[in-house]
C-alpha cells in the first residue's frame, strides 16, 4: 500500500506507532474454510422475524447474520481465527503519529480501498461511500447506537487526487481502534441517498457540532432520516458490497438473497469466508414454531436449522445420525433477565438480589439445555481470559431471598398475599411483568421464575411478545423484567454500549439503567489501556461491581446447536450466530 500520497491530507509528519490488537479466544472449527462450488438454492429456518435489514438501525442477531451477506465491512473478523482481516480495502492500516499541527499526538489511520471493489451496480467503492457512512452515523436525527461506538473519529479527509483512500484522526489510541475505523457495514451513497441531501454537509461538522447546532444548521438532516428510517430502507432498498443481494422479503413468510452475478470478490473467496458465497441462492423461511420447523427438517424441505433446542437436537441425532450434520460450537453468547433499575421497587438492591436466588440456574442448564451451556456470572462470556472465575454464581436460595427482603422491609401487611411497604409516601407491592419471546426456552425460564416468586409473596405476570415488541419497550424503559440473550464481539469485551451511563436512555444500549463513576472508569481503562494486566484487572473489578449490584440474573452461555442436510458441509464459528450459510457446500467436493 503507498501512503506517501495521503501524507499531504494533513501536512504533518507522522511516524509509526507501535499497534497493539489484542484477540479473543480462537474458534474450533469442524470443517476448514475452503471455497465452495456452486451448491445451488438453500433453505434455512429462522425462528423470528427480523426488526429489518439495516446494519445501523437492526437489533438482532438474525438480522446482522443476513445483512452481513448483503452489506460488508471494510475489514471484518474471521471465522474461524477470530482475527480482522481486510475485505474490502488493500490492507489493515497501521497507527501513525501525527507530529504537528492542531492533532498533534493524535493516532492517524490510513485506508486504501481495493481498486477492484465494486457495489451492486458495479460501481467502485472509494473514500466518498466511507465518508457518507460517517454521516449517517453522526446524523443525530437517526439516533443510532453507532454513534457511541464511532465518537473517537475527530477528522476524516479525502485528497480528491486519490479517492481511494481516507485518512482518519482518532481522539485517542485504544485497543479497538482499528476495528474502530475499519470494522462497520458500508452503505453506498447511490442507493441511500440517490437525492444527495447529504452530499453538502462537511464531515467534519457533523463530527464536531452538539446535535442540536448540527440540525438548526443543516435541516436536511431531520429529512433524509425520515427517509432512511422508513421501511424502505430497511425491506426493499437493502444492498451493499457483499456477495449476495434481497431478492424478496415476503412479510412474515420468508426472506430470499440471490448471489450476484460476476461478483467482484469472487476470486478472493479461496482466502477469505466473507466473500464466499457457495449456495446461488439462500431463502430464510421464517417458522417460529420449532417442532413445525423440525417436521419441515425431516421433510428436506430445511436443509439448515440453527438454534435447535437441546431437547430436539439430542433427540434427532439419536433418531436420524446418518440423515443429517450436527454442529455444536462454542459461541459467544450468553442469557440473562434484565432488571429495570429506574423502576423504584426494583431500584432496591435488596429486590433485585432477591430476584436472582429464586431460578436454580444449574438445574435450567441440566433439564432445560440438556447440559449444553456453562453458568455466567455477569455480561463477560466465560471462555474469555479476564472472565472473574473468582466471582461465584448466586446460588439458589429462596430461603435468603425472603430474609433480603424482610430485611429491606418488604412485607405482606395486608394479608393479600404480595409483599408490599410504604414507600415515597405511597404503597408498593412486588408485582411485575416479565417480557418473553413466545420460544420454549425462555417461557419455561419465566414460569418457573414466576412460580418461585409466588411462593415468596411476588407476582410476576408473564408477558409474550415478539423480540422487535419488547426491543422497543426496552428502548422506551417499559419494562420492569426481560428475558434477553446478549452476543459479543470476537475481541476483548467493550463494555461501553451496554453498560456505560453515557448509553442510558435515547438511542443508548444500557437498558438497565446502571452504572456510576467508578463502573465508568474501568470501561474506559478497557478501552484505552494496551497493558493487558491492567486491562484484565479493569475488567474483574467490572465484574465485581455488575455481581453486586445485581443489574439483572444472569444465567448461563449456551452451546450453539445446529443441523444441516447431510450432503451438506458448513464452516462454524464462536462468531455469532455461529455459522456461515455464505460457506456452505456439498459434502462430496
């Protein structure tokens, strides 16, 4: 890669500085990436409905595994080392000094896009789509958590004489700045913006306005997200750099992706899994019932189910071994029920830690994941190295549940058998809602939680609603308990989005509601430091604090279990959602 062009951007001298990139732990693959003929049209089973297929604005996991097809990442992990890896630009830039001038110290990244790169319509990729990315997420108008994530970009600059490649001024140097500046779905300007209302607003404005400055000064702001927050762009105007295209969504009945024709990547799929693309044609039938989907299994009307409950998947593979693959990576996931701190019931420690001794987890994962999962004692998954091994899981205890509570002064004092007391001048009784998705797994967890509540004077009313329903009450703070899974990057853990008070409320991932200074500082320290002692140390005394304030009940991190047809072989992964559809191929190749 020559950078001597870009040196000019910023007319400064810059000198390498030393990157350190810290990686999470390996994948254990059971087949090696390899490049897959053409295996013709596949059909997979989703469980649920996607919120949409828009990386920015989408929340599930099954929407980021379809869009990951359509819409690539400058650089992205690998499968199966877990390592970034260039996709569509030249190579992984380098952290350089800037030495003079206004950002000197300041970390500079610069990026080439390959010159073969190419969107759907076969036009290249340049600096100007990456430029246009950056607005829309600096747009506040569209309030998506990105912006959190990319708040350390303070420059980006383009020399026109070379508009393949950008130079980016980062705040700070952290452990993820790399994937900072590289690891995010590109949008092509073309498609999301075919009007250019972005087209005259500098960058570097919208970097460096409040929000409220940004949209006074450019109303066209609070336009063009109308647009781009419509269904439009989310079910119709889908497309980006990836091997396959939205052919169709069928409402809640299915969603088909075609591979494109004379793809540009083609050539480099032999080395890199993201652009492979072995299957002509992929259609997601959405089947939210398991035991119908398993039928349609058997009938080879599925040839890929993912997300089989423990029960069925040791149950088919003792029925039917040789009809079919069985897949069980290690993937990095883990369920919890959220806890609404900012309700004034459940803002009591007392409650909450009352909450977590009614679920006796080690018997869920016996009975329920038929031994396929291991406890978690907070967000950070258990395989990783800095997980607090020393932290030991809350055990389940009713009897020290009703002493907590007693203690705390919650009482039954009028004989109606929930447990109430006086509180802000008003009466409070323990009676909640638990929101569930309508699956087997996470309504049994809320039966059983209800029923041991009941038996300590605590109503809990269980509450089914579909996973984009209670996403949006989460957003809005209505809900009082939640039954949720959370996926996590291939790196070292950010806890930023999830668990800093910045992201509480609005477009903010810290549903709970929790967090303080000092919890503050050390995801900062895991951000930023490149010491990996200090960096481990951050993120037990995390751990520590998340145990004892007891922001929700955390469960267990589950083995995936996945089923293909058996003329079928598939690439899998720790990576969510722990396959690769895109790799599939036929058995005898």
């Amino acid at each position: 890669m020559n950078l001597s062009p870009m040196y000019t951007l910023h007319r400064h001298i810059c000198t390498a500085l030393l990157l350190v990139f810290l990686m999470g732990c390996k994948g254990d693959p059971t087949v090696s990436p390899s490049v897959s003929s053409d295996v013709g049209a596949i059909t997979l089973r989703l469980s649920d409905v996607p919120d949409r297929l828009n990386p920015m604005l989408s929340s599930s996991v099954i929407a980021t595994s379809i869009e990951n097809l359509i819409m690539v990442s400058p650089a992205e992990f690998h499968p199966i080392t877990l390592e970034l890896i260039p996709v569509l630009i030249e190579s992984l830039p380098q952290a350089l000094t800037i030495t003079e001038g206004p950002q000197a110290g300041k970390p500079l990244y610069q990026i080439q896009f390959r010159d073969d790169a190419r969107w759907a319509d076969g036009s290249p990729i340049t600096a100007a789509d990456y430029v246009f990315t950056l607005k829309l997420i600096s747009n506040p108008a569209i309030a998506s958590s990105w912006r959190s994530l990319l708040s350390d970009i303070i420059e980006v600059t383009v020399d026109p004489d070379y508009p393949q490649i950008v130079a980016v001024t980062l705040s700070e140097q952290k452990l993820q700045s790399v994937a900072t500046v590289c690891n995010f779905n590109l949008y092509p300007a073309y498609a999301y913006d075919p009007d250019g209302m972005l087209a005259d607003i500098p960058l570097q404005d919208m970097l460096a306005m409040e929000d409220e400055q940004m949209l006074e000064a450019y109303p066209q702001l609070g336009a063009f997200a109308q647009k781009f927050l419509s269904d439009t762009y989310s079910r119709e105007v889908v497309t980006g750099a990836g091997p396959y295209e939205l052919q169709r969504w069928d409402s809640d009945q299915a969603i088909v992706l075609q591979r494109k024709s004379d793809y540009w990547g083609a050539e480099d799929a032999s080395d890199n899994p993201i652009l492979q693309a072995g299957p002509s044609q992929l259609t997601y039938r959405i089947i939210p019932d398991e035991n119908t989907a398993i039928t349609a299994l058997r009938d080879a009307q599925l040839d890929l189910m993912v997300d089989v409950s423990p029960l069925n998947f040791a149950k088919i593979k003792t029925e039917n071994p040789d009809d079919f693959r069985f897949y069980t990576p290690q993937v990095m996931r883990y369920y919890y029920i959220g806890i609404n701190g900012n309700d004034e019931r459940l803002e009591e420690p007392a409650v909450r830690q009352a909450l977590a001794r009614l679920l006796d987890v080690n018997e869920l994962i016996d009975q329920l994941m038929g031994g396929l999962a291991v406890r978690t004692v907070g967000p950070i998954h258990p395989s990783k190295a800095y997980y607090a091994t020393d932290i030991s899981p809350v055990p389940y205890d009713p009897a020290t549940a009703a002493r907590l509570l007693e203690e705390a002064g919650w009482r039954d004092s009028d004989g109606d058998g929930l447990l109430d007391k006086q509180k802000n001048g008003k009466k409070l009784q323990l009676s909640f809602t638990l929101k569930t998705t309508p699956r087997p797994l996470g309504r049994q967890i809320a039966s059983i939680l209800q029923e041991n509540a009941e038996a300590l004077g605590i109503s809990i009313e269980i509450e089914p609603k579909e996973f984009r329903s209670i996403l949006q009450d989460l957003r809005k703070g209505d809900f009082h308990l939640a039954n949720l899974a959370s996926s996590q990057y291939p790196g070292d853990y950010d806890a930023y989005s999830a668990w800093h008070t910045d992201n509480i409320g609005g477009a903010g991932r810290n549903y709970l509601g929790f967090g303080t200074s000092e919890t503050d500082s050390l995801i900062s320290i895991t951000r930023s430091t490149a010491s990996t002692e200090v960096r481990y140390d951050a993120y037990r005394k995390l751990q520590e604090h998340i145990a004892a304030d007891q922001p929700g009940i955390f469960l267990f991190a589950p083995v995936e279990r996945i089923i293909s047809a058996a003329e079928y072989e598939l690439i899998v992964s720790s990576r969510r959602p722990g396959y690769f559809e895109n790799t599939l191929r036929r058995a005898d190749n």
